[in-house]
C-alpha cells in the first residue's frame, strides 16, 4: 500500500495524488494537518518537506515522478 503524507493546501501535494491517480495507483492519503502523521512524516524523512509517499520500503521526498516511478518498478520485482 502506498501512503501519501500531505496537506490540501500543498499544491505538490495534490499534484502528486493526481499523479498516481493517472496512472490508476492507489494509495492512503495522511494528513499532515494531524500533529501525529506530520510527526511520522519527519521520523521517516528527518526533513520538512512534503509531500512525502512511501512505496513499500522506498521514501519519496517532494513531487519526484521519476523517483515514484523507481520505486514503484523497484517493489514489482
């Protein structure tokens, strides 16, 4: 399960949902509003930027496609 940590005000964020969305991907949107999830998102980054989305093992920092995309060939095999 891929899980986007984001805000409905990041507009990286949204672009990274509608991403995912074009390619028919799901994933568990988490709200970074919630002190709890903006926490999680640090512990696994160390940074504070977003959006963060985790593919299985693989962390994504920012609106990277092509790091998505990596990810998300590196998880098929």
């Amino acid at each position: 399960m891929i899980e986007i940590y984001s805000s409905d005000n990041c507009i990286w964020c949204r672009r990274m949902k509608q991403y995912l969305n074009s390619r028919d991907i799901g994933f568990r949107s988490l709200d970074i509003t919630n002190k709890e999830n903006a926490r999680k998102a640090f512990e696994l980054t160390g940074k504070r930027t977003f959006p963060v989305t985790v593919i299985g093992s693989e962390t994504v920092v920012g609106y990277d496609t092509a790091a998505v995309d990596r990810a998300l060939h590196s998880q098929m095999y």
